[in-house]
C-alpha cells in the first residue's frame, strides 16, 4: 500500500500544477485547500457541510491538541480519528512542532525532544521524534507530519541554522520510528518531512536538498507565515520549489490568505491549510469572489442583499449581509456558523477554480485578475 501522487497538468507560464494525490480514504484534487479540525471538529461546521456544501477533500487533525484531548486512549478504543469524528475522507495530521513552537514560554528545547506544559492544566509532556511517530499512528491519519522545530520568522542566521539541523537530525529519528511502526487500522500511513531554514537561501537550499534525499511520499514547507516580510515566504517558496521533486505533492504549512495562496500555487505548491477562514469568521470577516467584508460594519445594516448572490455555499443565498450583521452584534453563535461555512466554502471554490484554469491553460491571465479581486475590502 501507498500514497499515489498523478502530475496531471503544469502552467506552461508559471509553476502552478494540477495533480490528483490518492489515498486508502479517497482522491485529493490539487490544488487543495484543507480546512483544520484542531481538535477533531472543524470550529462551529457539521459533518454534512463539511462534506457536502463545503466539499472537503481532506481535513487535518492537531496532533499536539488531540493528544491532550480526548487522549490517544479514548482515539485508539474508537479505531482512530476518522471513527472518533465520522469523516471518512483522507485527513492529515501535523506533529505538533507549531504548538510547541507557540508555547515558547512554557516549553524547553533539547536533543532528545520537546518538553512542555499543557496550556489547559499545566502537567508537564515530552515529544521526541519517536513519541510523536507513535501518536500520530494512533490518531491514525493519512497524512503524517515529521516533528520539527519551526524557527521564527525574525530569528537571527545561527539560530536558524541550529534549528533547521535539529530539525533533520529529528526527521532522521522520525523515519526511523515510521519504518519500525506500522499503522493500527489496516490503511497506509504516508509520511511527510519539512523544510526549515528560516529566510535564509543558503539554509532553505540545504534543508530541501536534504529532505528531498529522503524520498518520503510528499514533503512540506514549514516555518513561513510566521512574522516574516510576505515577499521573503514567496521568495522561499520558489527556491525550495526549484529543489523538491516534482513527481511529489508539496504542503505549505499555515498559509493562508486568499492571495497567499493564488501565489503559493502559481509557486508550484499543491496543499495548503490555515485557521484563517474559520478564526476570522468567528470576528465577522467574510473572503468573497468580489473583496473581504467586515460583516460588523455598520454599511450593512440595511443591505438586504446575499452574502453573496452567486457564493460557493448555500449559506451566502440563505441570508442577507444586513441578517448577518444583526447576529453578528446580537452575539448570536449562527453569525459564527454562517461565517465559518462561507469562507471554508470560498477557499475550496478558489483552489477548484485555480484548478481549471490551470488545466485550461490560462492560469497566468486570470490569476492576477483574481489576486486583485479577493484583496480589495468592500
């Protein structure tokens, strides 16, 4: 068994690709964007959404999160996550390298691994490489992340460096864990390294020459998108790009915005993920075809109109902007809801049609009309 990755079309003007990744639990069109489900749920969205108006591919589970809830007892009883949660399509776990990353006041770093404090009691955990390789096989995903350290976008050379090598010597002892394990619930496991290096060509040149050497199933780009100037993570993007094997799909880790990821993709990268659609509903900003609206706005109090007249979702015909605004200052929890599905809706709806226009051969004229488009506020 094995994680299949089709080429089907490039950009014959950019690095944009259209491929078709397929695993034990289903097909993955690419581009593809994959909503987060944290904790098992995609925040404030049902199961039918997800799948049906939203149209989900894939999703992704926490690894850090998922180990301190339900537990990895609670998810290896119920046969692992997709049981635990019902979706039965491909999902991906990350290994928790982000959280710890963001824990930076309550963790310490070391060879051996991480330690760190629960953000919800306090009780001391420690990941190694190894730890980390078993409880993702326990959650069970399709997708596995390497643990990785990932650098601050400000970080200084030697510490980037330092940490992008602690990186690849954990991916070694990450591998070496995955090739002694096998997975738990009769399906394959594909295993995913990721590039470190900072914004630093020389250490993002050396990190994907050494994760492309390990020839795993796909490989990822991590470590952007936080706190970086956006023009060095697309520089990034397209130097690793030009070093990672094109016969494999590539993940850019926690990126982003709708225009992050019109460029990731004319970069070449295949997968993305991000809480954005979902954290910035939840506050009342909507991404539409025609610009982003700050649904709070006092503009839209007697705007009766959809959300949006020919949306992605059935929620943007459903309600008016001016309904919308009223919950959103009512505090009412459908405000969320009606938020989260729009824009999870929207990003699917981009990367689809992202997808047809690069299998139509002009990618190159529509997405900076597009670019323009998405990132003019209504």
């Amino acid at each position: 068994m094995s994680m299949k990755f089709e080429l089907q079309y490039t950009d014959s003007k950019t690095n944009a690709r259209a491929g078709l990744i397929t695993t034990d639990h289903g097909q993955i069109e690419t581009p593809i964007f994959m909503p987060v489900g944290t904790v098992g749920t995609v925040k404030g969205v049902h199961l039918k959404e997800l799948k049906e108006d939203i149209k989900a591919q894939i999703i992704l589970g926490n690894t850090y999160h998922l180990y301190l809830r339900p537990g990895l007892d609670v998810l290896e009883k119920a046969g692992g996550l997709h049981k635990f949660n019902g979706f039965d399509r491909p999902m991906l776990t990350d290994s928790g390298g982000f959280q710890v990353f963001s824990l930076a006041g309550i963790r310490k770093l070391r060879e051996e691994g991480a330690e760190f404090r629960s953000h919800i009691d306090g009780s001391k955990h420690f990941f190694t490489p190894e730890r980390v390789m078993d409880i993702e096989r326990t959650i069970g995903a399709d997708i596995m992340m390497a643990f990785d350290e990932c650098t601050p976008g400000d970080a200084d050379y030697d510490y980037a460096k330092t940490s992008m090598e602690l990186t690849h010597r954990w991916l070694d002892r990450c591998l070496t864990r995955f090739k002694e394990t096998e997975p738990k619930y009769g399906y394959h496991q594909a295993l995913f390294p990721i590039v470190q290096g900072c914004v630093y060509r020389d250490l993002r040149t050396r990190s994907a020459e050494y994760i492309a050497s390990k020839e795993a199933e796909g490989n990822a780009i991590g470590g952007l998108a936080v706190g970086e100037p956006v023009e060095k993570m697309y520089e990034m993007i397209e130097l690793v790009n030009s070093i990672l094997p094109k016969d494999r799909p590539r993940y850019l880790m926690g990126v982003g915005t709708p225009v992050n990821i019109l460029e990731g993709i004319e970069r070449g990268v295949d997968m993305f993920d991000c809480v954005m659609p979902t954290r910035n509903g939840r506050n009342g900003m909507l991404f539409t075809k025609e610009g982003i609206i700050n649904m709070r706005n006092k503009k839209w109090e007697n705007d009766f109109s959809p959300i949006e007249a020919d949306g992605a979702s059935y929620v943007d015909t459903l309600y008016s902007k001016a309904y919308l605004r009223h919950l959103f200052h009512a505090q009412e929890l459908l405000a969320m809801q009606i938020a989260s599905v729009h824009n999870l809706a929207f990003y699917l709806w981009l990367v689809r049609e992202a997808r047809k226009h690069i299998i139509a051969g002009d990618f190159a004229t529509w997405k900076p009309m597009m670019v323009k488009q998405v990132s003019t506020r209504l």
